[in-house]
C-alpha cells in the first residue's frame, strides 16, 4: 500500500524551475518507500488569490492527516517577493488537518539598503517564522544553525540538502583526465550579479591560462548564452577555446559536466541548497567555489576547494593548482563522489524524507 503525499508550489519560474525539478527527482525517490508524492501549484499568478485560495480550499478538505510539502521560496508566491498571502496558504492546510512541512529554498530574507528592500525583508521574516509555527516540520536546505534569523533551532526544524536535480547516477567511476584540462561552469545568475560573476570567470581563467597554457572553458546553463561575447573578449589573447550553451535537456547537462575536469563556482558562496553547484560534486568533479555563512558540512567534506568571495584571482591560483596535479584532482574527485553519494544523492534525500514521515 502506497502512502500518498503532496508537494505544494506557488507560481512556476521560467525558463527553468528548479524548485519544481526538485520536486520530481524527489517524487521519484519517494518511490521505493511505497510513497506517493504529488505536485500541485497555487496558481495565483493566473487566477487571483481569492479563485486560488478557494480552489485550494477544496482540495484540501480531502487532506486531513496527509503530509503536504510547501515549497518556500519568495518568488514564489509573490511577484515581488513580499509574501504576505503565503501565510493564508499555510492557514487553510492547518484548517483542515494536513500535515505541513514547510521546504525552505529560499532560508535568508533578501538583501538590500534601500527602504523598499528593508519593507520586502520584514514581510519575508514574517512569512518564514509563521511557516516555521504552523509547520509539524520545517525542512531547511541549508544547517538550521547557519540561518541568521533562527536563533536556537526549535525542535521542528530538520535539515535536508538539495540534490542536483539531474539524473546522475548513484556511483560515478573514476574518468581520465582531458587532453586539454577543462574548467566548467554551470549557470550564470542574471542582471548585475551575472555581470559580476563573467568578471570573477575572466579572472579566474586567465589566471589559471597563464599557469597552465592551453585550456577549455564550457559555460552552460541558464543565461550562459547572454555571456557569450563577453567571455570571448574577455579571453581573447589566451590559448583558451570556449564552448557557449544556454538551458538545455538533462542529460545534455549531465554530458558537459562529466566532460569538465574541474568546476568553477562564483554564483556567490556554494553550500547544500545550490544545485548548480552541488551539480559538480554529483558528477564526482573538483570544485572550486566561492565560501559564505552558509558553506558548511557535507560541503566542506567533499572535493572542494574554498575561497573568500570576490577572490577571483585566488580561484584562478586553485584551478592552476587542481588542473596540474593528476594526484590532488583524482583525491578532490574521489572526495566528491562519496560525499554525493552519502548526502546529496536523491536515494539519501529520500530516505530522510521518509525517516521525517514515518516519525
């Protein structure tokens, strides 16, 4: 007999919708558990919220004792991310029984100095702490102990890292080396910070050109494309040829990390709730990546090599260093694909979902 559970999202995100990825991949996991995990959406964004609340209403009558799993992310459930209606989702489920796990993605409130972004940061904190109320559990991506406006972690919090929402498989062999030593990177955010991130890769790269010699940069990925002719000027003198591809299928994806020796990680500090890096580490890769507050354990655990953010040219030193030496890329590599396959592996992530339902 199946155990049947909902996964619970506000508005899809486009191009790509990570959050709904990782609802699939962990649906699939879910399976070998004899449970069954189905994905609906409020879809606010198309019919209002009062139409949306009301169609939620009913399904949920239905709901009384069934897990369902919201998933948070500000975005999600406004357009602005000032979401104050997310608390009224979370009020109809308590209303009729359900059992809540709320599923932070997004475990930090939005930065920023200007007063419309100080307005949008307490509306946020006050979104996540009556989640964090309502809930039976609220599952954090990241440690509770690494989330600033948590203070002591209540007993309901319970953490559980992302996967790479890819389809690796459970054990990656060990692959030889490339004849020309390969530097990946996977995705590149949008706006000014994806102009930032470019600037990190060019420094990143020449520094490790002028150690190494010739090389290959394959960026890909969303927005990847928009940062074609900036990253082809940007290297333009170097012996470095580049390989361009914006959002592509899965296994696509899967094919251009495994052809990497190395992936480079600038999209701010890498830790247990970045796909796009973890994505390394599930293709049993070195890493080198940016470190913040929330770089923490299993991360630090696994091949993966750490510098401050903005430290571009430290990158560069560490890439140098990863891509000459055969013994320290096999030992980074080898680190990764156990890490992967003890923790971010979605066999891992479901047997924790299910341990947390069957509690």
């Amino acid at each position: 007999m199946t155990t049947p559970v909902f996964a619970l999202l506000g508005q899809k995100d486009e191009p790509t919708d990570a959050v709904d990825e990782y609802c699939r991949y962990l649906a699939a996991a879910l399976k070998s558990h004899a449970i069954h995990m189905e994905i609906r959406r409020v879809p606010w964004e198309l019919h209002g919220w009062s139409e949306s609340l009301h169609a939620l209403r009913l399904q949920a009558a239905s709901w009384r004792k069934t897990w369902i799993f919201v998933q948070y992310t500000a975005l999600a459930w406004s357009a602005r991310g000032f979401p104050s209606r997310f608390r009224r989702v979370l009020n109809v489920l308590k209303d009729a029984g359900a059992r809540i796990g709320v599923v932070f993605h997004d475990v930090e409130p939005f930065p920023g100095v200007r007063l419309i972004d100080h307005l949008r940061r307490r509306a946020q904190l006050r979104a996540m702490r009556h989640a964090l109320k309502l809930s039976d559990s609220a599952i954090f991506t990241v440690p509770p102990e690494q989330v600033s406006w948590l203070g002591e972690p209540p007993q309901n919090a319970i953490f559980i890292p992302v996967g790479a929402n890819l389809p690796f498989p459970e054990t990656q062999a060990p692959r030889p080396s490339n004849e020309i030593p390969a530097v990946g990177v996977f995705s590149i955010t949008g706006g000014e910070q994806g102009a930032r991130e470019t600037e990190d890769i060019l420094i990143a790269v020449r520094r490790a050109s002028r150690e190494v010699g010739r090389m290959r940069l394959s960026v890909f990925g969303r927005h990847a494309e928009l940062r074609d002719g900036d990253l082809r000027q940007g290297l333009r003198d170097l012996p470095v040829e580049i390989v361009v591809e914006g959002v592509a299928d899965a296994e696509r994806i899967v094919n251009r990390l495994c052809a990497c020796d190395v992936l480079l990680f600038v999209r701010k500090g890498i830790s247990t709730r970045r796909s796009s890096g973890i994505a390394g580490i599930a293709a049993g890769l070195p890493v080198v990546a940016y470190k913040n507050s929330e770089t923490s354990v299993p991360i630090t655990e696994a091949g993966v090599v750490l510098v401050e953010e903005s430290q571009a040219d430290k990158a560069g030193e560490a890439l140098a260093q990863i891509l000459r030496d055969s013994a320290l890329r096999g030992d980074l590599a080898a680190r990764s694909r156990l890490v992967y396959r003890n923790h971010f592996s979605w066999t891992a992530i479901g047997e924790r979902y299910a341990v947390l339902m069957n509690r």
